[in-house]
C-alpha cells in the first residue's frame, strides 16, 4: 500500500509534469518575462516585445538541449 | 463570429480533437482485448471526474478578475504552448518519432491482453475500466485547461465548450463508427498548428495581462501568429541538418499519419 506522502509526492509530480513539462527553463524565463514586462510597462518605454523576445531565445535553447539529449 | 472568436473557436476545436482522438485510442484498446463494459464504467467515471474537477475550478476561474487571469493564464498558456512547440518540433525535424496512433492501439492491445483479470465492485475487468478512466481523465484534463483558459480570458466560454464539444463527439462518433484508432488523422499536423496557436495566444494575453499595451490591440494576433508558425518552421529547417536518422522521404510536416 502506498503511503500518503508517496501518493502526495505522485499528486505534486503529476502537476508539475503536467503544467511544466520537460524543460523547467521554459516556465523559469515565461515567469521572468513577465515579470519584467510588468515592470517595463510602469516606464514609458513599450513593454510588448518582451514577450516574444522570450519565445525566440528559451524556443531554440530548449530544442538544442532537447537534441543533445536524443 | 469575431476574427478573434474564431481563432479562439479554431485552437480550442483543433487542441480538444487531438486529445480525444488520444483517449479514443486508450478506450478502444481497452474494449477490444478485455471488456466493453467494464471500459464503458471507465469513460463514464473519467467523465464524472472532469464534470467535478470542471464544476470546482470553473466558477474559481472565471471569478478571477481579467488582468489577473490574462497574467495567469497568458503565462500558463505560452509554457504549455511552448512544451507542445517543442515536441512538435522535434517530431517535424526527425529528432522524435511521430506519433502514431496506429503504433500506440498495438502497444496498448498487446499490454491489456496480457494483463491478469481481476473483478472489483460491480465492475468485471478491473483493467478495461482503470485504462480507461486514466484515458479519459488525462486527456480529459488538457480538455477542461484549454477550454477554460481560452474561454475565460476571451469572456466567452460557451463559445469555447461548443468548440470541445463538437470535436470530441466528431472524434467519438467516428472511432465508435469504424472501431480502430483515428490514424488517419493528420495528428502531428495538428498538434503543431494547436502549438503555434496556445503558444500565440500565451504571448499576447500574458503581455496585456502584464500591463502592456499591444500595437495594433486585438490586430496584433494576426501578426504573432504567423510569426510564431514561421520562426517554428524554422527550427524545423535548421534542426532537419542534424537529425539523427536520414528518413526517406524527407520528413514532412507529414498531412497523415503513417
């Protein structure tokens, strides 16, 4: 039988495989950039092109660790 | 149907079909080597647990106030969007085997035939029903993510529901008409149009839920999209150099599954 801290442990796991996924970096950088979107977007400088500026730096590290991996 | 109405319509038709043409396969393999009874309680139950998993969260979500939910579930959305991205990808450019629904029934009908029967409560196969309770909730769950997110944050759920809705009873309706998996749907294609799309939506809602203003506001969708799909394709391109097997012919954002 299974404890109810494996079966809390399993809970969690599943979560996060299910929200994170693979690569943790991708959530790490999304969560950066939107913070720093936040922040710009207080400023009078435009903070819309963060966003995308992440997507086309995490994007290709991501494959590139994924490739090594394969 | 707004042009952002339909997109949203679009990616949540298209994610919902994908993953029921997955559950699909689950339950089938199931009914077939064991029991279409004890598979049928599994559907249900799964069904149940996504109705009260559905019913808990989706009062939660929509009461959540839009600037908050966009920030949110922009995020949520751009690191699912990106995790698909990445998978579709790497099937694209030959660095991971295409998924093959054909491939997964076998594997799945050969692991139920060899499983040992096993009775509980007024269910007779114990096996059909927990593989296909897992099926339904799993698949089920990305279901209830992606129309609750897309639906909240466009302030139109019903919208997004009917979209699940009729791509899961297409889906149905066709596995249970021809009784074997859906492998000619061109599943790899969509899964990576369903990328760019969450992936598309993620950038633009968790920016504007972030505080920044888009030029061009609703119109900016219509520019990140292609550019996404582009910059993918891309990938693709340079990533096909140093696929790990030569595949003849070269592997195509393939239109069927084989």
């Amino acid at each position: 039988m299974r404890t109810l801290t494996q079966r809390l442990r399993a809970f969690g796991a599943f979560w996060y495989d299910f929200v994170v996924g693979d690569d943790w970096r991708v959530a790490v950088v999304v969560v950066v950039a939107l913070a720093a979107t936040f922040g710009v977007s207080k400023t009078s400088i435009a903070a819309w092109w963060i966003m995308p500026a992440a997507v086309v730096i995490i994007l290709p590290v991501s494959l590139w660790r994924a490739r090594k991996k394969s | 149907m707004t042009g952002t109405g339909g997109a949203l319509f679009a990616a949540v038709f298209l994610a919902c079909a994908v993953e029921a043409v997955e559950a699909v396969t689950i339950v089938l393999a199931a009914g077939t080597a064991r029991d279409w009874k004890s598979a049928g309680y599994g559907v249900g139950a799964g069904l149940f647990a996504l109705a009260v998993i559905t019913a808990a969260l989706g009062p939660a979500v929509t009461a959540i106030p839009l600037g908050a939910l966009r920030l949110l579930v922009g995020g949520l959305l751009l690191v699912f969007g990106l995790q698909w991205m990445r998978k579709a990808v790497l099937r694209a450019s030959g660095h991971k085997d295409l998924h093959d629904e054909e491939a997964i029934f076998q594997r799945e009908l050969a692991a139920a035939k060899s499983a040992d029967a096993q009775s509980r409560w007024a269910v007779p196969d114990w096996y059909s029903f927990t593989l296909s309770f897992k099926g339904v909730l799993l698949e089920g769950l990305e279901v209830v993510f992606i129309v609750l997110t897309f639906g909240a944050n466009a302030h139109d759920v019903p919208l997004a529901a009917l979209a699940a809705v009729i791509a899961v009873v297409l889906v149905v309706l066709v596995g249970v008409a021809i009784k074997a998996p859906l492998s000619k749907v061109p599943e790899n294609t969509m899964k990576f149009v369903v990328a760019v799309m969450l992936t598309t939506f993620g950038i633009f809602w968790g920016a504007e839920g972030a505080d920044a203003h888009w030029p061009g506001n609703d119109g900016a969708l219509l520019v990140i999209a292609p550019i996404v799909a582009l910059y993918a394709l891309s990938l693709v391109a340079v990533l096909r150099r140093s696929a790990p097997r030569p595949t003849s012919p070269a592997p195509e954002l393939q239109t069927a599954e084989r």
